[in-house]
C-alpha cells in the first residue's frame, strides 16, 4: 500500500539548504520578481538537488510564497528595530520608518508587488490565503503596531520605545483610524514612488529629481496630516475628559 506524502509545514525550520535555497529565491524575486526564479539554476548554483524542493516546498508557487513571506517579516522586524530605537521625537522616528519602507521598495520591487498583487503568484488563494495567512496576518499587525506607536508618541508629545499597550497607556480608538490611513498612505507612497507602478516607473528614469522631491514633500504632508489631527483629538479629548 502506498504511503501518501503529507504537505510540508509552513513553519520556518526546514533546514539549512531549504533556508538557501528560501534566501536565494527571495533575492531573485526582490528586483525582478517570478520571471527570474529559475528553480533549476538557483539549486545548481547553491550546489543543491532541485528535488529539495519538490521536498520542502512542493511546488515553486508555494516555493515563491514563502520566500515572499520571508522577505516581508524580515522588513517588519528591521522596521521595528528601527522604530524602537531612541528618537529625539515621534515625528522623527515616524519620517524614519517611512523612508525606511521606500527605501526597502526600490531594492524589493518585485517582492513588494507581490504582496500587493498576490495573485501573480496565488492565483487561487491557497497558500497566501490559506496556509500562510497567520503568518501574513502576524506581520501586518506587528508593522500597523510600529505606526501606532509613532503615532500615540505624537499624541503623548515624546517618542515611545515601546508599543502603546506594552506601556499600559489607555486605548484612544481615534488614534487606531488615524494609524489605518498612515498604513495605507505608507504603502501607497511606497509603491508609486520606488515600486513596480508603471507610471511613477517611467516617470524616475526621465525625471530623478522630481520624483525625489513629490517624495520628500509626500512624506512632509502625510506627517503634518497625522500631526494635525492628533493635535485635534488631544485638544477634544482633554476638554472632555481633563489634561492628557
């Protein structure tokens, strides 16, 4: 009778030449995404057996998703270590954390598209949907945290080194929306900006400088756009409640 193989875990301890071959996949995706996964030319140049991954992996879709996954918990972590770090202010450390993010875009193109674009790799939503969702889920709540924790820093008027709740600081809903609209004004000036979009691609190659600029200002107006409306709940919240 045969033995059916199971499907291989999702968990990040497949060893060291699944971890090369994951490493060497996620550089190949980041500048030029799937077109430039050659399974069998990555496997020859790490001195490896392509059937690893079959193996490990299963397929190069799911081979690929990992990689992805990878990349993008590892950007999440950076960017928490950055933002934990001593900042004279929570502005500082939020342009910081921003400019850290695009930077991560224009060397991860390809990477950063697919995770806005998933399909191109999943079209049917199996493995980023499915087997990879409470991974996908955990890192997008650690980096919404890393913004909230600028953002309550505004609020309070001081830099924080630690998550609000760590701190035992009170929850002020309104500072949630205010971090969803930062979340997504990040990752869309990211990607217009350094990313994969056509037209800002264009754009860069013709005119650098401008694009250097609608950065610079782009962050500068997403910040004061923050700032302005943490002042605005400060000052409603302490007529309703006292001094913050």
């Amino acid at each position: 009778m045969s033995t059916r193989r199971t499907k291989p875990s999702s968990s990040r301890g497949y060893g060291a030449a699944s971890d090369l071959i994951l490493a060497a996949v996620g550089e190949a995706l980041a500048m030029q995404g799937p077109a430039a996964v050659n399974v069998g030319e990555i496997c020859s140049q790490l001195g490896v057996s392509p059937s690893l991954v079959n193996y490990h992996f299963g397929s190069r879709e799911r081979l690929m998703a990992l990689a992805v996954v990878r990349e993008a918990e590892k950007l999440v972590e950076d960017m928490a270590t950055l933002t934990y770090a001593p900042w004279d202010s929570p502005e500082d450390q939020l342009i910081a954390r921003i400019k850290f993010r695009m930077e991560w875009t224009q060397n991860h193109p390809g990477i950063d598209s697919m995770m806005n674009y998933s399909h191109i790799i999943d079209p049917v939503g199996e493995i980023l949907q499915g087997e990879l969702e409470a991974r996908i889920a955990a890192f997008t709540l650690a980096d919404a945290t890393g913004l909230h924790t600028s953002v309550y820093g505004m609020y309070l008027g001081r830099a924080l080194e630690r998550p609000a709740h760590e701190l035992g600081l009170e929850d002020v809903p309104e500072l949630a929306a205010i971090t969803g609209f930062l979340s997504l004004g990040c990752i869309g000036l990211a990607t217009w900006m350094t990313g994969q979009h056509p037209a800002s691609r264009a754009l860069g190659f013709e005119r650098p400088e401008t694009m250097l600029f609608l950065a610079d200002s782009s962050i500068e107006r997403l910040v004061r756009t923050v700032r302005t409306e943490v002042e605005e709940i400060r000052e409603r919240r302490a007529g309703q409640y006292g001094k913050v």
